[in-house]
C-alpha cells in the first residue's frame, strides 16, 4: 500500500495547510484575533462554520488516496466501502427494498408474471420487508441520533464548551457572549452523521441511479470537486489579482495603463467562451498524449485542474480592480509618504504598508466569490465544458438527471441529492462571507 497524489489534490492540501498556518498566526496579531472572534461569535457565522467544516473534513477524506492492489482508493472510498460496493442493478427509490421497475420472471409453475424484484442490498437483511422496514429504520434512526448525540458531545468537550474555573466548578456550557446556535447546528450534523452511519449500509438513503450506483455516494464524492474548483482556482487567482492590483496602484503610469489594458481586455471577453476554448484546447492535447495518462481519474483529474487554471486565470479581474483602487486612496496616506521619505525600498512599502491594510478586501472578495464558483462548475458541467464525465460532481449529477426527469414513473432523487448539497454548501459559504464582511470591513465600523 502506498500514497498517491495527484495534482489537485496536492494544491488542495497546500491550501489547508496555507489555512492552518494562516490561523496560527492569528495568535501574534490580536487585531485579526478580534475580528474572527467576531466572526465565531455571530451565531449564524459559526452555524455556517461548523457545516463548512463537515464539507472539508469530506473533501480532505476523499483527496488521500493509497494504492491497493490494482486500484487507487481515496479514504473516503474506504470508509464508505459498503456505499461504493453495494451496486444494484438499476434504479431503486430512497430506503426501497424492491427495485423502481418491474421486471419479468416465470413462477414455477411456468406462468410469466410481471413484480418489483428485490434488491440485492437495499433491505436484504429484511425477511418480510413491507412489514419489517419501518420497525428496522425506527430502531436504526434512534441508534444514530445516540450514536451521532455522543460524537457531538465528545467534539463539545474537545472545543471547551465545559469549562472549569481554578477552583474546578463549572462555569457554564457556553461562554459569555456566544449564542447556543453553532452547538445546535454541530449536535444537528453529528445526529445526521450517526443516522447515516446507521442505516446507509443497509439501505440507499437516496436510491440508485440508473447503472445501480448509490446516489450518496455519489454526493459524497462531488463535494471533493466542488471544493476544489472553490479553492484551487483561489489559490491561482489570487497572486494574480494581489500583485497586479498593488501594482497598478502604487506605481501608476505606465504599469497602471497596461494592468488596466490587461483586465478590461479579459472582462470584455464571455467567461463561456474562454472556458469552452480551453475545453477543447485541453481535450485535443489528452488525445495527443493518451500514453503518459495512465488511468481514466488521472485524466480526469487533469481536465479539473484545466478548468481550474482557466477559472482562475480569468477570475482575479475584479478583486484586482478593487485593490487598484484601494492602493490609490492608500498611497497618499500620511504613513505611506512617511516611508517613501525615509527612503523604505517600493516593496517594503507595498508588502509591509499597503497589503495589511487591503487583506479586508482579499478576505471578503474570496469567501464571496467561493459560492460562485461551485455553482460555475455545475453550469458548466451541465453544457459539457466542465469536468470529465467519469468523475463525480454536482453539475455530472444534474445533467445526467436530464433524462430521469422524462421518465415515467419520476426518477428525481438523483437532482434532489444534488441540488439540495450544493445548496447546503452554497447557503453556508454566503451566510459565513456576510459575517466575514461585517466583521473585517472597516467601513461598517466606523
């Protein structure tokens, strides 16, 4: 057993890492230390945390993998192996024990008649299921809320939620000043996590899809991608948007006029376009080089991680218009002409002055344009300029759904998974850049 690593998932934890120590500096700068202090107070910014969190502990589960044997397995895979080995044969509805269309099967008097056949794992451990489901989802649903009960109280204990004075009583549940909204939503996650946990080895919480595939599964596994499109495509566009912008700014004249050129030619230009071309682009260099792309995910790993660098080297133009702007006020600020006179090199100046003072703007630019990006990725995929077909995301899921929903009876639960995901996700990551904006825009303050 070894590790692999492919490109995407390098630069994903590359970010985690950038974020971690991110947030270990905060220790040395009591300023930022306040401000997400604010952030973590606001009821609904650690309500959105704590479901972000449930979202990139799941992408950073499915982005190490290990090679066994001959096949390439994330942890995800292997902590979800009963999701990912249960294949039926075709649809089934959520928590069925009988296939969605009748099959024909001869009795053994010979007659042919025509039933819901069972299915191999959806409620195989049910002798009787019309009489026995709804007793064993029962039981199973209290064994997770339990289970799910515990895990959030054992995560409550970890996070300091009981504190004990030096004389060793309590001092409460919640510290002063918090709402009990964040331990609500993290008791919620835990629960659901431990009903899933209970009950998604033994049936399809969200039915099949047409080739038998656990539709959850499925879920599970696009979050992986729409993170990465979120992050990934940050992290490319982000040292564009920020050196540029400073730039223009700070120097003016002739470095402002070509910067100015530069983003105003790439925002005249249909982002649909540019993504389609690169698409195609991308597509014709894979058929010209099938011998050094070893396996169908290294293909398609490479596709996302095009559709990412396309993203990013399009999308810094507008927080680079901004920081130009900002850098313009900034430069005629007393501090600023205090350096330039004391003879502080122009780099100095740009990274020691210039940067602290627009970090409001990065941070709110970036946590509002994540949600953008996830749903890009989906509409994308949608008109097939996105990621590969054979890897899973929302955008595979809802344009595969095409078809279910002309079906006759109604196969909908493959867009609801989808849908009702990427809206979590989407929610979440709006709900946390209001508060993040609130909290770092020195603007509002004043």
């Amino acid at each position: 057993m070894s590790f692999t690593l492919y490109p995407t998932d390098a630069l994903f934890l590359i970010i985690v890492a950038s974020g971690t120590a991110y947030f270990t500096y905060l220790r040395r700068d009591a300023q930022l230390r306040a401000q997400w202090r604010q952030v973590l107070v606001n009821p609904l910014g650690a309500s959105a945390a704590v479901v972000l969190s449930l979202y990139l502990a799941i992408g950073l589960c499915d982005s190490v993998r290990v090679t066994r044997g001959n096949e390439i397995l994330s942890l995800l895979d292997i902590i979800a192996a009963p999701l990912r080995t249960q294949v039926e044969m075709t649809y089934s509805a959520p928590f069925a024990s009988t296939g969605f269309v009748m099959e024909s099967s001869y009795a053994a008097d010979g007659s042919l008649h025509r039933d819901f056949p069972r299915l191999r794992y959806g409620g195989a451990l049910l002798s009787d299921p019309a009489s026995q489901r709804a007793g064993d989802l029962v039981q199973r649903l209290f064994a997770g809320v339990a289970l799910g009960a515990l895990g959030s109280g054992a995560i409550y204990w970890l996070l300091g939620g009981w504190r004990r004075d030096a004389g060793g009583a309590h001092r409460g549940s919640l510290p002063r000043g918090r709402s009990c909204w964040p331990w609500l939503v993290l008791a919620g996650v835990g629960m659901g996590a431990g009903v899933l946990t209970t009950v998604a080895p033994y049936y399809h919480v969200f039915g099949t899809d047409k080739v038998g595939m656990d539709v959850l599964y499925q879920t599970l596994k696009s979050i992986r991608t729409g993170l990465v499109i979120g992050t990934v495509t940050t992290l490319i566009s982000l040292p564009l948007a920020i050196g540029l912008g400073l730039a223009a700014g700070y120097f003016r004249g002739w470095v402002d006029d070509c910067v100015q050129y530069l983003y105003t030619t790439l925002s005249s230009v249909p982002g649909v376009l540019l993504v389609a071309a690169a698409a195609l682009s991308l597509d014709a260099y894979m058929a010209r080089h099938t011998a050094s792309l070893t396996s169908l995910e290294a293909r398609a790993d490479l596709k996302l991680l095009g559709l990412c660098v396309v993203l990013g080297a399009t999308g810094w133009t507008s927080l680079c218009r901004l920081l130009r702007a900002e850098v313009l006020k900034l430069s005629a600020v007393d501090f600023v002409t205090a350096a330039r006179a004391l003879g502080v090199s122009p780099m100095m100046i740009l990274f020691r002055h210039l940067l602290p003072n627009t970090l409001h703007l990065v941070v709110i630019t970036t946590v509002l344009d994540f949600s953008g990006l996830v749903l890009a990725e989906a509409v994308l995929t949608y008109i097939d300029i996105g990621v590969d077909p054979s890897m899973n995301s929302w955008g595979n899921m809802i344009n595969s759904a095409r078809l279910d929903l002309a079906r006759e009876p109604l196969v909908w639960w493959s867009l609801f998974a989808a849908f009702s995901s990427m809206f979590v996700l989407v929610l979440a990551a709006n709900l946390f850049a209001d508060v993040v904006r609130d909290a770092f825009d020195p603007r509002l303050h004043e």
